[in-house]
C-alpha cells in the first residue's frame, strides 16, 4: 500500500505479533495505537473505515467509529468457522459490511445479523492457475533435474524463534539422508540477522540458500515445501505444490488456543478441502525427524502430489473472483446506502 502512495502513520509490524503471550508484551503499545488512531479518526472522520483483518486490534475500533456514524468495513472474516465463534457478535455491532475470503463464510455471518459478500481471494488472483515452476527455477539457478525443498518457517519473529529450529534441524537431516537435495530458504524484510545464526547452529554445510523475499518464486521452483502454518499454506496449494505444515508457539499460547479449536484442521488447505490432505505437525508433534520423515514421503510418492495438486486445483478456481472488483463493488454498495 506504501508503494501505492498510501501513508503509514505508523509501521505495519508493530501489529506483526502472534500469541496470547506475545500480545500481552506489546498491549501497552497496540492499544496506545489504536487509542490514538480512534481519535484522529473521530476528529476528522472519513466517509467509511476499512479495516483489515486484525481482529482483535480493528473490531473495537470499528465499534467506536461506527457508534459515531461512521460506516465500516471489515476485511477479511475472522476465523470464527475455527475458534472464538463469539466473534460474531461483536462484529454485527462493529460491522457495516464484511468482505469474506471464503465461500462459506457469508451464510455464517448472515445467521448472526452481519452483511457479507464472498469477494474471493485475492491471492488466486495473483498466484497463475498453471504455476511458472520451470522458468522459477531457472531464476534461482536451479537445474532442472534438482530435487527442491522450499522451507518457510514464518515472517514473524516469534515464529522464526518457535519453528525455524525444528525446520532447521529437519533440513540438516533431510541432506544426510538425500544429498542431492536442494533447499531454499525465504526471508522476510528484517529476519536475516536473526535466521542466519540458526542455520549456522543447526543447519551447517547444508546447500541452503537463503532469499530476499521470493517466496512465490521458491513455492514456484519447489517440489515439496516445509511450511509454517498461515497464509503461506494457501499460497503453496494455489502453487499446486505439497507440503509438510508445521507449527509451534508458546507453550502458555498453544493451551489456551488449543482449548478454543472447533476443527481438528490447522492448516488452511486442509480447511478448504475438509479432510487431511497435507500433514499437520503442529507444537509437540513439530519435531525434527517427523517433519524430514513426511518431507521425503512426498518427494518418494509421485502419485500422491499429483493427486494433491488436482484438488489444490479445483480449490484455486472456486477461490478466484476477481478480488478487487467484487471487493470494489460491494464497498460501493455500502457507501449509497
């Protein structure tokens, strides 16, 4: 958006925190922000308030501002189909408008009196239905005939301190046992000095390359990816590629969470398809030897990935709908109301 000539009135990444425990640390100073942006928007009001995900930062804001007239809009449903279904409530009194991702999600809003329209995801827009696997490897150097395991272990440093450890660990295990594998490693902005020494920890003489961003391009090239669980989980199956999800946080965090889950799915693909079509090795069960072990049952189970790739397919095209049109036109809607 800052590309796009939008101004930051403040950094994006002091929202960047996932956890219970983590949140707590930063509350003093999410809840400073909010305070003052609940005033700065109360003084000199907008025609409407859009606010994006963030729930928990943008639904209390969205009350006050729509209590005060101002027309809101939330993008994008929060995960009530998966935990804190409570949520409901308090968005009819927080939303004028919800623009879902899911095509599932409006009928569940609607039952609790909140507006809703399906606008697709905007990802499915982005990512290409046949993915650029050749040309993405060719950019990153890769020859054709290379094994490649993507490894993402997050873009948030809590994650970076909780899961690349045991992605790390997997990593070095994996090239003992296939050396001619190949592995990248995409960081995002400001994680370099902090992933650098993990690898050189628990990955040391592995052919690991790290990236600048790139991360389409590395789901792109790979055959199998490492992957922690989020948005980064959708973005390998629209690539069409298999994975191993794995994911840890604080213990404190993983109890409470784990208290509050309605499905037995973590992973968004397996959400989507309503069944385990990935494997999910989620806190105690993210351990090095497990995560190398489901790694190399795919890359030594041909019909398998092609399988997932097929119903990762029909999920790319039930997902695309032109995002910023449909979003476009139901915001418009909301306005000359």
């Amino acid at each position: 958006m800052a590309e796009h000539g939008f101004e930051a009135w403040w950094p994006h990444d002091k929202l960047a925190v996932r956890g219970y425990v983590e949140v707590l640390r930063h509350y003093r100073e999410i809840s400073g922000i909010r305070e003052a942006l609940a005033e700065r928007l109360l003084h000199d009001p907008p025609v409407a308030f859009i606010g994006v995900d963030a729930p928990d930062f943008n639904l209390g804001l969205e009350a006050r501002l729509k209590a005060a007239g101002i027309k809101t809009v939330h993008f994008v449903c929060p995960s009530i189909w998966a935990w804190r279904g409570g949520r409901a409530k308090k968005m009819a009194a927080s939303c004028d408008h919800v623009l879902c991702l899911f095509p599932f999600e409006p009928a569940l809003l609607q039952a609790h009196g909140v507006a809703a329209t399906f606008v697709g995801h905007p990802l499915a827009d982005a990512i290409p239905l046949v993915p650029p696997h050749a040309a993405s490897r060719a950019a990153l150097g890769l020859a054709d005939d290379a094994q490649l395991v993507a490894v993402l272990p997050g873009s948030r440093r809590s994650e970076i301190q909780h899961i690349a450890p045991a992605f790390l660990q997997a990593v070095a295990l994996l090239h003992r046992q296939r050396r001619g594998l190949r592995f990248v490693l995409p960081l995002a902005p400001g994680l370099r000095a902090m992933v650098e020494p993990l690898v050189a920890e628990h990955a040391p003489g592995v052919p690991l390359q790290l990236l600048d961003g790139r991360s389409h391009a590395a789901l792109a090239a790979c055959d199998v990816t490492l992957i922690a669980s989020g948005t980064a989980t959708l973005e390998a199956a629209l690539f069409k590629r298999p994975m191993v999800i794995g994911y840890r946080m604080n213990g404190i965090s993983w109890q409470l969470m784990k208290r509050m889950r309605y499905q037995p799915w973590v992973g968004l693909p397996n959400i989507l398809c309503r069944d385990f079509v990935v494997p999910e090795l989620i806190q105690g069960d993210c351990e090095p030897a497990a995560l190398a072990a489901a790694t190399l049952r795919w890359l030594d189970d041909a019909a398998r990935a092609a399988d997932v790739a097929r119903r990762f397919e029909d999920l790319h095209h039930e997902l695309r709908r032109d995002t910023a049109r449909c979003a476009t036109d139901a915001i418009a809607q909301v306005l000359s109301a």
